[in-house]
C-alpha cells in the first residue's frame, strides 16, 4: 500500500489486531471464572473492546485502507498457555492475573502509538479517544488484581493484624 496514509493505516491496524486479541482474552477470562461477577465484568469488556475494534477500523476505511480482522497468532497461542496454567493452578487469582497482563500490554501499545511522531493529528486523535477506553479497563483489572492479592495477605496466618 502506497497512499499517503499508509503510515496511519498500519498503526491504526496494529492496534486493532491488538484491542481484538483483547476482546477475545476477555471472553475467554469470562468462560474460565466461576465468580460471576467477574464473568459479567470481563463479557462487558468484551463487548466494549469489539465497539473500540470497530471504531477503529472505521478510521483505517476513512483514511482509505483495507482494516484488519483478526487477533494475532501469538496472542492466540498466549491464551492458550493461560488455559493450561489455569486448568493447573484453578483460582480466580490466575484468571485476574493474566487478563491484567493482557491489559499492561494494550495499553502500552496505544502508548507507543500516541508518542509515534509519523502519525497525523487526526489519526493521534483518534488513537487518544480509544486510549481513553483502553486505560479505564487497564485501571480497573488492575484495581482487581491488587484487590485480589490484598484479600489473599489478609487470609494469610502471617498477614499483620
């Protein structure tokens, strides 16, 4: 591809082959929890990481590209590790522990993006709005994790009174 946009458009696509590996991390998070408010909780950022994917492949159609459609390979056989590791380790606290992984490393990827000084301004501005998203649920997992991890100190016979 050799449109002036060409830039845009690889970076727009690289991020949402990312934020859909995202989206299926999530519905996967949400089909190994027993807890059923985490199952609801990670459905709904699912879902709202599918919206992101599609508002950014209506940026890549505007600028005149072809979007992305699919997660990528490694994310796919990442998952599956995390599946192995939680089938060993059965605890909530993997499950929590690997979405928030998935979150460090989406956000430092639209990180990267906005500090990417080849991209137009519409585009950055695009890529902000999606942060803003992006950061909210990197915040709240882990929120959850810390939560999670506080809860199992406190339940620890050695854990300070």
């Amino acid at each position: 591809m050799s449109t002036p946009n060409h830039h845009d458009i690889k970076v727009l696509n690289s991020l949402i082959e990312t934020t859909l590996d995202s989206a299926d991390g999530y519905r996967e998070a949400a089909g190994e929890t027993e807890d059923r408010r985490f199952k609801t909780l990670f459905e709904q950022r699912s879902f709202e990481r599918q919206g992101l994917a599609g508002d950014l492949k209506g940026a890549v159609l505007t600028l005149g590209g072809e979007p992305e459609d699919d997660g990528s390979v490694l994310a796919k056989a990442h998952r599956a590790f995390l599946d192995v590791k939680h089938a060993l380790l059965r605890d909530e606290q993997a499950v929590v522990n690997s979405v928030e992984n998935g979150e460090d490393f989406i956000k430092a990827k639209f990180e990267k993006a906005l500090e990417d000084s080849d991209v137009s301004d519409s585009t950055r501005d695009t890529i902000r709005r999606a942060y803003a998203t992006v950061k909210d649920g990197h915040d709240q997992m882990r929120d959850l994790k810390h939560s999670l991890e506080g809860q199992k100190d406190a339940s620890n016979p050695l854990f300070p009174n």
